[in-house]
C-alpha cells in the first residue's frame, strides 16, 4: 500500500451517522483519519486493496462528522422483563386444541410450531414467539394475531427465531419471520428465521460462527426488498469467510406459501443446488 495511504490499524471505519461518500453505505468501508483516502467495498476503482475494496484518493472522500446524538437516559428505567417466565405462563395456559386451530390456520405443523416455542398469550387470538439472541437468551417476544397482524412485546429487542432441535448437519436456512421458519421445518430443513428481511444481521453471523456453519441458504421474500435484504445479509456472510447462497420461491410470495403452493424437500434442494454461492 502507498506511503501516503494509511496502514490497516489506521482505517476508520464508516457508520450510520459517518457513511462513505463513495456508495452512501454506512457499513464495511474505511477512510484515513485525515480523510483524504477511502477504502470502498462497492465502488471499484484501479486501485484494488488486497484485503478486499478499492482505494479511492481524494480530500472530499468522507463528510465532516455529524454532532454527536443526546441519549436520553430515564432516571428511573424500566425493568428487564423476565421473557422467559412469561413465556412458562403463556405455554401452560395453551391447550393442543389451541396448537392445532394456529396449524391449521397457517398450514404448518404443531410439532414445528412447538419447537418455535409458540404459545397463545394472555390476548385473545393473539400468539407469541420468542425472539433469540445468539446464544440462544430469549430478548424478546414477537406477536402475531390469528389476522396476521404483527407487533412484539413492549420492551422485546429484535431476535432470532430459533427453534428445538436443529440437526447441525447440512445447510442452514434462513429466512423471515416465524411461520416461514415453521414451514421450512416441516420439510426437515435446519432453519431460523429473521425479525424482517434486514434485521439482525450480526446475530445470524455469530450463530453460523458457533455452529461452525459454512453452508448457509438464505431463502428470500419474493419481493423487492425481501431479494435486497437477502442481498445484503450474503454480503456480510461472504465477509464473514461463510460461503452463502441466496434462493427465492418458486410459487407465492415467501417460503411458507412456498411450501403450501406444493414445494417439496427434492424441490428446494434442486433450487439450492442450482443457486451460485452469493459473489455481489
């Protein structure tokens, strides 16, 4: 690298608030102290670095950074809620009656729903599922209503959705939301789900570190911003020395309608086979 460039424990890496004046991207790029030089994983220039990007030289290539934000803290806050005693609660009060008419609804499997740690909640027609940091700590609890509605728990942080009994052998699926999880399941898949199609990246990251995964299958919503989140979850995964393939269904509009439009495990290993792993 040039004398003039700075060395590699010199980079500022951009964020939100500081993006880079290259892609607009506020992850995965650096910029000198001084600003003068920027490292862009997106816009290529002649100038490849051998660690990944392209050197871009120029005074203007980072914004001056913005004033730093005010946090309000509360001088009294609320306390951790004990997701997972809620949880016991809520999963002794629902009956296999109950499990059947939501596996019905949905058209998935009780068993698969169980294995979510699905449980009705003390709303009417209203289930929750447990959303899972990356070892495997319920931080909070999304609910979904019998309509299809959706909110979580006042106070939940955004999750996996991680269920009993992954195999450990073979790709890991990962898709969105609770019920394509389900669905994936029943097909004998390994699977975890994701909040939304953007959400939680780092965490799918550390699971697939701790599980000593290197085969991961994003299966993404058919629609544009389900492919572009996909998109980009692969691009953090790749970063990550992880080899991930990105597919999308072939009937309906996500995994679980996927499944009811007739998919079969022969069916989504063809579309696994058939898809490259993910090169941006």
């Amino acid at each position: 690298m040039p004398a003039a460039c700075a060395t590699k424990t010199e980079w500022v890496r951009v964020t939100r608030q500081r993006p880079c004046a290259l892609c607009g991207k506020g992850d995965w790029c650096g910029y000198s102290p001084d600003g003068t030089v920027a490292v862009c994983m997106r816009v290529k220039s002649d100038r490849p670095v051998r660690n990944g990007g392209w050197l871009h030289r120029t005074a203007t290539a980072m914004p001056p950074p913005r004033p730093p934000c005010r946090v309000y803290v509360p001088a009294h806050p609320e306390p951790e809620q004990d997701w997972r005693a809620l949880l016991e609660r809520w999963t002794g009060r629902t009956a296999p009656a109950d499990f059947a008419r939501l596996a019905h609804l949905l058209g998935v499997s009780a068993a698969s729903l169980r294995r979510l740690g699905a449980a009705l909640s003390d709303r009417p027609g209203t289930w929750a599922f447990p959303m899972c940091d990356a070892k495997r700590r319920v931080i909070g609890i999304r609910l979904r209503a019998e309509d299809g509605r959706k909110w979580a728990v006042a106070g939940s942080h955004n999750g996996l959705f991680w269920p009993d009994g992954l195999a450990g052998i073979g790709p890991l699926l990962v898709c969105e939301g609770p019920t394509d999880t389900a669905a994936l399941l029943d097909l004998g898949y390994d699977a975890i789900g994701r909040p939304s199609c953007t959400g939680v990246v780092d965490l799918v990251i550390q699971v697939v570190r701790a599980q000593r995964r290197r085969d991961v299958v994003i299966v993404a919503d058919a629609d544009g911003p389900g492919i572009e989140g996909a998109n980009r979850l692969a691009e953090a995964l790749t970063a990550a020395n992880r080899r991930p393939k990105v597919i999308r269904p072939l009937k309906g509009k996500d995994a679980r309608a996927w499944v009811q439009a007739g998919a079969t495990p022969a069916v989504v290993d063809c579309a696994i086979a058939n898809a490259q792993h993910w090169r941006g």
